[in-house]
C-alpha cells in the first residue's frame, strides 16, 4: 500500500512538472517464451525494467533491472529501439533491449509482485500495450532497432 501511495504523488508530480525521462526494458525471450513482471503498484504485466542511474549506461541499467526484477544474469544483449512515450504527463523514452541468453532464479525485489514466462502466442490479456506491440513485432521477425512511439 505504502509504494502505491508514493506512485500516487509521484504521478501527480509529473502532471505539475512534466519531466524527460529516459528508462531501459529488456525483452527477456527463451524457448519461445517471453519473461515478464507484474509491480505491487501497477495493474497488468511488463517487461523488466526502471530507470538509469547517474553514471550508468543504458546497458548496464538494463542488466542491473534484470537483475533485480527476475534474478537474471544476462549474456549479450541487442538494442531493439528506441520509443518515445508522452502518456501521463511525461516525456519518457525508452530503451528496449533483447536477450536470449540468460539465466533467471525469478527472485525479485519488493517493488515485484509476481515474475512469469508467457508462451509468445498466447500473451496475457492486461500485458501493457507499448509491451505487448514490441513483443508482438519481435514475434513476428520485425528485429531492425526501430525508433517511434511506444
């Protein structure tokens, strides 16, 4: 309840200051299965994925999220795009990475409610519409890094 609550206002920041914000997600695919998150204070399913901490690349921002969103340890990555969103009051970028070589126990951090592999023909219903469109683009061989809206 108390992490929700803090959404709450950080939600009603963004309206008041509209900041840029630049963030990573990693499309985490294996035996034609994509691994995915749901949070403790948002509805529906995500790739892993946050924010990038001063001084980090968007690689290794990336990683550390695998890290702690699924337990995964991460071997090479590829660069999938670059999306723009402007929903809820922001500019948010991200950068979207994909990996097929990595290995997750699906521990997580407190900000996780629950860590899942979803066939990729058969995605969950609420699995969150910029999520789903790159998914679905991955599983349809669309893999040139692209760059456009979320």
């Amino acid at each position: 309840m108390y992490i929700r609550f803090l959404f709450l206002l950080y939600r009603i920041y963004t309206f008041f200051v509209r900041p840029v914000g630049t963030g990573v997600r990693v499309m985490l695919i294996q035996d034609g299965q994509v691994l995915l998150v749901r949070h403790t204070y948002l509805e529906g399913w995500y790739m892993p994925g946050g924010g990038i901490k001063r001084g980090e690349t968007t690689e290794e921002a990336a990683r550390r999220e695998a890290r702690e969103e699924v337990g995964a340890d991460l071997g090479e990555v590829r660069l999938l795009g670059v999306y723009s969103n402007f929903e809820i009051n922001r500019s948010d970028h991200n950068v979207v990475f994909l990996c097929t070589d990595f290995r997750a126990d699906r521990t997580h951090d407190s900000e996780i409610a629950e860590v899942r592999f979803f066939p990729l023909t058969s995605l969950p219903a609420d699995l969150q519409p910029g999520h789903r469109r790159r998914i679905e683009e991955y599983a349809a061989g669309v893999t040139s890094p692209a760059f456009e809206r979320w």
